[in-house]
C-alpha cells in the first residue's frame, strides 16, 4: 500500500496551534442584505500548505487500469480551511502546574 501526500507542500507543525475561523453556518442559512451568515469556529491546525491550514487527514483510493489488471492506489488528504477564512489566533500557555 502506497501512502503519500497529494499536496506535496504539506508543512506540519512541531506543536499544534489554535486558530479562529469563520465559516458559513450549518446549515447554511442566506439572509438579505449581506448573503450568507457566517460564524466564528475554533480550530486545532496540525500543519498547512500553500493555501490552506489543515486541521486533519482524510484517507481515500482508487483503481487504476494497466492492461487487464486494476490496481488500487491509496491516499492520504490533508483537509482544512481556506486561510482566507482565518480571523485571528488563540493564544494558550503551557501549564507547569496542575
């Protein structure tokens, strides 16, 4: 089985961040004037790439025809949110004491 990433410009991050994003509704949900209502979610991003922060990986495959045989080809997704939908970032602090 082949893993790879399609998005060959994947960048994980050593420590996860928090992020705020803000997304249509759901369920969608259209008002006039103004169009679609958003709201502000907050996220975990574990890396990204050129354009998107990637919250999580989706595994998928295919088959692929060489002569009579089929041949499965296996992926892994990094799926996320566009970065034009990022607000802004949640700040934490590591706890020493609990």
């Amino acid at each position: 089985m082949d893993n790879f990433n399609l998005l060959l410009d994947y960048q994980k991050y050593q420590i996860p961040k928090k992020g705020i994003f803000r997304i249509e509704k759901n369920p969608a949900e259209y008002k006039l004037p103004g169009g679609w209502v958003r709201v502000e979610v907050e996220e975990t991003i574990i890396g990204e790439t050129n354009d998107t922060y990637v919250t999580r990986f989706q595994n998928s495959n295919h088959g692929e025809w060489i002569g009579d045989l089929v041949f499965k080809r296996y992926y892994t997704f990094p799926i996320g949110l566009h970065k034009s939908r990022f607000v802004k970032w949640v700040g934490y602090q590591l706890s020493i004491f609990d």
